[in-house]
C-alpha cells in the first residue's frame, strides 16, 4: 500500500526475521495447512499437494516441502486434498446503518470473508468527524480486517455539504482508511471548485477516488474519470460495465440487498476481454439477506452458478479488489508476507468454507464462528443525536396557502420506480388556509427535519406514488443529511412518528391515528441497532408489514424513504431546506405561479 508506514501494514524486524526462519525450516510454524490444493491466483492455477506456514499473522511459506517448519507445536490442519483459496474481501459495503460492525461480523465471519472495505458517510453528517472515529474505532481489533473510505459529503443539503480539509487530512493519514468514498458525478461536475480540492488532497496521500456514475455517458463520464476516480459500483448492464473498463475504471459487480445486478451483468463473459479490473461486492447487505442467504460466499458462489469460471469469479472477490486499493502486497492471495487469510473449500466450484483462517487464526469452522468479534461502546454524543428543541406538533407539518387562493400549483417528488423520483406538478386545495394531501390522488405530505445542525428547522412537501393509505412513516437514517424525513397522510400522525423516534434517541417508525403500530430503535447516531441480528431482521419484517397494511406495496418502503434525502439517484430530492434537483443542484420551493 501506498504510503502505509504503521503497523497495521509493516512487520516489526523480529517478525520478519521469525517468517524468513519460518520458510528456512529454523523455527517452527504457529500454523500450517498441509495436503491442499492450492488457487494460485496470481498465476491462476491450482497446485496439487501444497503446504502454507504461518507464523503471528503472517503467511512464511508456501509450497510442497515446509520441511522443518512444521514441530510438534504446530497448529495443523489437514486440508484432505481439498482447495485453499485466499479469504474473500468485499471492496464497497456500507456497514454503518443498521448493525453494528461486532454483530455484523458474527454472521459473516463463517462464510470466508477477512477483508471489508466500508463507506463511513453515514456517520459524518450526524456526528462529524468525532462520529466517523468512534465509528472507526467499532471496526478495530477484529478478527478479521475492516477498513474505510473519507466520507466526500456530497449533500443537498448546505450544512451537511462539505467537509474540511483538515478532517479528511487526518483521517487520510489512518492506514485504516483506503480512500475517499463515493463521489457522486452529478456534484462534481456541477461544484469542481469545491470537491476537486479534496481530490487532491487523497491522491497527495496515495488513496483512492472512489466513483458513483450512475446515468453518466459520453462525455460526462469521460469528464468524471479525468478528475481521478477510480471504480465504479452503479453499472446494471454489461454495456455499461464495459463502457467504464474501457475509460480504466474498476468496475464493481454489486450484489447486495439495494441491488442485483451481477445476473445482468454475467453477459459481459461474452465480450471475451479480461476480467482483472472487476470486483464482486455488496453494497450493503440488510439482515434478513445476510441471515437468508449469507455475505460475499453467497454472491461468488452466485458469479460461478451465472457461469464465470471459479478462479475468475474467487480473484474478483480477491486479488482484484486488492489491486485496485493497492493493498495487494498484504492480503487477496496466499504468498508470503501476506496476512493469512485462508479458506478451505470442499470444492472450487462450492464457495462454503470448512475451514476459516483470518491473521493466522482459524476463526471459524463448518459454518461455526470460533472467535467472538470485539463489542465497541459508543460514546455517550453518539447515543445522544437526536437534537429537537421540543415535541413537535401537527401545526408544524401544515403548508400554507397564498393569501386568497383556494387553489394553488404545487411542485412535487413523484416516485416512477422504488428509488427513482421526477418533478411533477398538481393543483391542490387549500382548507383553512392550508394546502392538504389528496389520498384519492395518492399524494402525501413529506417532510425533512434536522435533527444535528439546526434542530427543528425543516420543510414540508408532498409526494406522490407512495400509496400510503393512513397514518405517517418516520426514519432518522436519511441519506446524506442529519434529518429525520416522514412521510404521512396527516399532520398529526406526522408529529407522533417524529416525536417518537426523539423519544428513542433514533428509529424508524410506523404510527396511524396516533398509536404505534411498529417501530425499530436505532440509538446509535439514529442510524445503527444494537439488537441481535434476528431480533433486528424480525423487527425491520414487523416494520414492512405494518407499512403494508396502511396500503404501501413498494418493495422496500423503508429505503424508498430513506432516499428520499439522497444526493445520489435522480432526481428531486428533499430536504430541511426545500426540493433540490439533482441536474442543476438548484434548491426550490413549492409554489408555481
């Protein structure tokens, strides 16, 4: 890695001496893999009968004749002529929303991944750059290795936009942060002023530009590339794909609980170019997704059954990422010098470890986790983010209308898919001088209230496309902002889902004429549970029935909510300062003349 001099990344004298001793057969092994086929994914091949040694954390040697480093305190596992493949790394997720990264790693450690790479933009707009530490301070000293990106604070909203040169230079100099995360191309094209400085700064440190181009073609996307980013997770077809390999991006194939993509994208196989600039990664994983169907052994076992071969689809999930966060000189193969992260499969084709070996320690087996991840307390500021002055009423909810006007035209977020959204204007009726939702129209009040920076100032709009039959909907996990964002058919049920999640210091609520109906508690900066992951999965299904029983048949209510905040898809958003669209970053107002 790049510019990496602490001792995440650089071994001490003595243990360099001990691996070289290691690999002579002078001093013996902690641990040894013996009997394997071993995926040589440098090379791409598989060796027949090949022993790895590890001593501490570190992988001494790699080959058929450990000779004298294998004694009677060995640790030794005998692979049984199975394959050994390095242990996976997922190279995008988002671990910052809803669990936290102990009770995250207890449900991921048995499927083989040792290596995450998490955005941290969550946290920075709630809690700034002290929340992005105590974040950061959850993912350390794990069993396995948990790194992050800057949070580039890409924003609608103003008091969130941003984030000063001297926070992302402290927080670059961390050998626990890879890069700077996702920048949508939207905002750097529109504000370069503003955001090409910070580029500067991670590439000064030797870091990567992480992308978000989603809708970028042509000359826009060659626009994009040139400021420096380097990856792209947001293609959905192989074209697409193909496009961004072409500018020399690395492209990766997301699979996780926001979108699947990787079946669309499988039909790049017939291009016949090469494959070492794509990755597999998730994007983020829900509970239910990551109980039902497991982490990043779930979605290479998902490349190799759409037809990529097994060692392309194990080196996406490996090398590739690796290489593209320079990193590939500690982890992404099994040589020495590289941490010892190991997997042993039942077959290459069959992507369920037996065997999984993080840091030189085996940490799981057949499906069992071995060792506990650490349990981080949170700071007392973290606990404490949800900031209103005071309860809020159903007055503060109403839109007023023009003096005289019993009509007015009405600017508004209309849903066309779960998370896309598009300007379109209603006429709608005032009564007793205020502007109401029209249920028979399916158009709904929205409202975005901050909850960090200036508590209570918000604004009220309305949407249309929700379906929401009764009662309101409230999250304080908005994207990209400190808000809390609801959505209701009244003023009132409005007021009570928000008061409710001040109540709970953070949570997502569902309430109709006036009683809560279902709720989860997200105590941690409003956006992270310290529930079980079954007890949050049964919680977030309570959640979505409730919603569903109101009349909302959306997919994924609560996401669709959530976005409603982002500064990512298109294409008009809210927040506690009015509807932005996206094309132009223009703030506006409700009214038409």
């Amino acid at each position: 890695m790049k510019n990496a001099s602490s001792s995440l990344f650089t071994k001490s004298i003595q243990e360099s001496r001990q691996l070289m001793d290691v690999a002579l057969g002078r001093e013996a092994a902690d641990l040894a893999v013996v009997n394997a086929r071993l995926l040589n994914v440098y090379t791409g091949e598989v060796l027949e009968d090949y022993a790895v040694c590890t001593k501490g954390r570190w992988i001494a040697y790699v080959g058929a004749s450990p000779d004298g480093a294998i004694a009677e305190t060995t640790q030794i596992i005998d692979a049984q002529g199975c394959p050994l493949i390095p242990g996976l790394i997922d190279g995008h997720t988002h671990i910052a929303w809803m669990y936290t990264a102990a009770e995250f790693l207890k449900h991921v450690i048995p499927g083989g991944t040792t290596t995450i790479i998490t955005e941290a933009m969550e946290t920075f707009p709630i809690a700034g750059y002290d929340g992005v530490l105590d974040f950061l301070n959850s993912c350390k000293d794990q069993p396995v290795k948990i790194f992050a990106t800057v949070p580039a604070m890409i924003s609608i909203s103003k008091k969130t936009r941003g984030i000063s040169t001297d926070a992302v230079c402290q927080l670059l100099k961390r050998d626990d942060i890879l890069g700077l995360g996702e920048s949508y191309w939207q905002a750097v094209l529109q504000d370069p002023d503003a955001i090409l400085p910070i580029f500067r700064q991670a590439q000064l440190f030797g870091k990567t530009l992480e992308g978000h181009s989603a809708g970028a073609t042509a000359n826009k996307l060659a626009a994009y590339v040139a400021a420096g980013i380097s990856s792209c997770h947001e293609p959905i077809t192989a074209e697409e794909v193909l496009d961004r390999l072409r500018l020399g991006l690395t492209v990766m194939i997301r699979e996780g609980s926001i979108r699947r993509d990787l079946q669309a994208i499988s039909r790049i196989k017939e291009s016949g170019i090469s494959f070492r600039r794509l990755s597999l990664v998730t994007d983020g994983i829900e509970p239910k997704d990551l109980l039902e169907k497991g982490y990043m052994e779930y979605v290479v076992q998902k490349a190799i059954d759409c037809g990529f071969e097994p060692v392309a689809a194990i080196r996406m999930a490996t090398l590739n990422i690796a290489e593209h966060f320079s990193i590939d000189n500690f982890v992404g193969g099994i040589a020495p010098g590289r941490f010892a992260d190991m997997l042993i499969l039942p077959d290459l084709k069959i992507i369920k470890p037996r065997y999984v070996i993080s840091n030189g320690r085996l940490v799981a087996r057949d499906g069992r986790l071995l060792v506990s991840p650490r349990i981080h307390q949170f700071t007392e500021k973290s606990r404490k983010s949800v900031a209103l002055p005071r309860e809020l009423k159903p007055s503060d909810f109403s839109v007023s209308a023009k003096t005289g006007n019993p009509k007015a035209v009405i600017r508004m977020i209309e849903l066309i898919t779960d998370l896309v959204t598009r300007e379109t204007k209603e006429t709608l009726t005032a009564a007793a001088d205020e502007i109401q939702a029209d249920l028979d129209r399916d158009i709904l009040k929205v409202a975005a209230i901050d909850r960090t920076h200036f508590p209570g100032k918000m604004f009220t709009g309305f949407i249309k496309g929700f379906n929401l039959k009764a009662g309101a909907i409230a999250s304080s996990g908005a994207w990209d902002t400190s808000d809390i964002v609801v959505v209701g058919t009244n003023s009132a049920d409005m007021a009570t889902a928000a008061n409710r999640i001040l109540a709970l210091q953070g949570g997502a609520v569902v309430c109709s004429r006036g009683d809560i109906l279902a709720e989860i508690a997200l105590p941690i900066m409003g956006i992270i549970s310290e529930l079980p992951m079954k007890d949050l999965a049964a919680k977030l299904d309570s959640l979505n029935t409730a919603i569903s029983q109101l009349g909302v048949s959306l997919k994924n209510p609560l996401l669709t909510l959530i976005t409603l905040t982002g500064a990512a898809i298109p294409y008009l958003r809210i927040c506690e300062e009015g509807l932005v669209n996206l094309k132009d970053g223009r703030t506006l107002g409700l009214f038409i003349d």
